[in-house]
C-alpha cells in the first residue's frame, strides 16, 4: 500500500511540474522589444492569423524561448504569453527553443533542442500553436484549440 501512494505522490508532483495551455483570448501579448520580425505581426488584407502562445509551468518558467519561422528567430516569448503573425497563405516551418540571447542555462543547446512543425496556412483558416514543456523537461510544438 505504502508503494502505491508513494507512487501516486510522485506521479502528481511531476503532473504538476509540467506546462499547463493557456487560454489565448486573454492571454498577454509578447512586448513589442522582444519582436525581431515585426511585419509578421502587422494584420494585412490576405494574411492568415497564426496564434503561438507559450504554456504557463514551473519547468522553464524563467527562461524565454525563441519562436523560428522557417529558420529565422522572429520572437522571444516568456510563460504565459502570446504572438499572432499574420501570414501570408502558403507552407512554413515553426519552430521554438531555448533564445541563444538569453541569459546562463537558458541558452543552453539553443540549436540542437529546437522542436519544429510545419505549417500550412490557407486563407479562412486562423491557426494555433502550443509551445509546451513536459515535466521532464522535452518542449514541444503542436496544434491547439486553447
């Protein structure tokens, strides 16, 4: 019995180390000084919304992370925030890892940890993205409905 509770113990301490969606109609934009690309964020007739936003957690809360589009770093993004890039309709790859700006460990592999996907925007057809990190410490990009 006591196997069993520890086990449990430990299963929902790690459930609680790993990243939680958020919600993307209230979530807090990235600051405009942290945007490198900034005509990817300018709303333009014939552009595709694309939604990225970054899972709150405890694992990697203090460390931003870049967001790529095919290969460039347009943004640095904390916990719990958001981007729209407004694209135009065709096929990209997004990416996300640790920011090779950023401060200590949290530069750490910024080019061998990059999770990528790609990406097919279509006019009509808004997109959203998770950037997540699971309790030990595996980020990952996917589709999301938050």
């Amino acid at each position: 019995m006591f196997r069993l509770v520890l086990a449990l113990s430990v299963a929902a301490t790690l459930a609680g180390c790993s990243s939680a969606p958020i919600n993307t109609s209230s979530a807090p934009s990235v600051p405009i000084e942290r945007v490198y690309e900034k005509t990817l964020i300018q709303p333009a007739e014939g552009r595709v919304d694309v939604v990225v936003a970054r899972d709150k957690g405890f694992v990697g809360g203090g460390c931003n992370t870049a967001v790529y589009l095919d290969g460039t770093k347009i943004a640095a993004i904390h916990q719990g925030e958001m981007i729209t890039l407004y694209l135009a309709p065709g096929r990209y790859i997004l990416g996300h890892g640790p920011n090779p700006e950023g401060s200590g460990l949290c530069k750490y592999g910024a080019e061998s940890a990059r999770k990528e996907t790609g990406v097919t925007a279509e006019l009509g057809k808004p997109l959203k993205y998770r950037l997540a990190i699971s309790a030990n410490g595996e980020s990952s990009i996917m589709p999301t409905a938050f």
